[in-house]
C-alpha cells in the first residue's frame, strides 16, 4: 500500500462495502455522510465528516478517502493504515476532522 501523498487523486486499492472493486473511488454516498463544524483550536475550524459502511463481504480496509461528489468526484484528503478486517455484517464507522490552517 503506497503512502497518501498530495498528489493523489483516488484510493490506492478502492473497494466497494460487497468487497469488489470500485475503480479507487470512495464507497459512501453522500447523503450517508454527516457533516458538522467542530472546534479543535477555535470556534468551527474544522469539518467533521462522520459516515458508517455496513460490510457485506469479508475483507481488508487499508485506506480511507474524502472526495466531493458520489460519482467521479476530486479526492480532497487520503489516509492509509494497518489493515482493518471485516466481515459481513460489521458496520465500520469513520470520522475524518479537516481543520483549516
């Protein structure tokens, strides 16, 4: 797994909640996202984005993507990490925090 780095512009190894492959593309719509402004320094300088993936498959999560639309979007932020493993019927919830410099 290649590290995240700014130039990337989709997830290394993308796959889908059903553990196929979705062309490096995140698998959360949307509207399956919450998002909120929370405080880490001062008052709302930091986008919350909190959205949970019911697994139907068994499989490695390596990576995790923020991108701005559902379908062909522009990847705003990557990160990787040891492996999480999954099986059907594991919900998997991530909360990315971009904080404005």
């Amino acid at each position: 797994m290649a590290a995240a780095a700014a130039t990337d512009t989709a997830l290394g190894t993308g796959v889908t909640a059903a553990g196929g492959a979705d062309g490096g593309v995140h698998v959360l719509p949307t509207a399956s996202v919450t998002a909120s402004r929370v405080t880490t320094t001062v008052t709302n300088d930091t986008a919350q984005l909190v959205g949970t993936v019911a697994e139907t498959a068994t499989i490695a999560i390596t990576e995790s993507g923020v991108f701005n639309l559902d379908t062909a979007g522009v990847m705003i932020a990557r990160q990787v990490f040891t492996a999480i493993n999954v099986v059907n019927g594991d919900s998997l919830q991530f909360t990315w925090k971009i904080k404005a410099a």
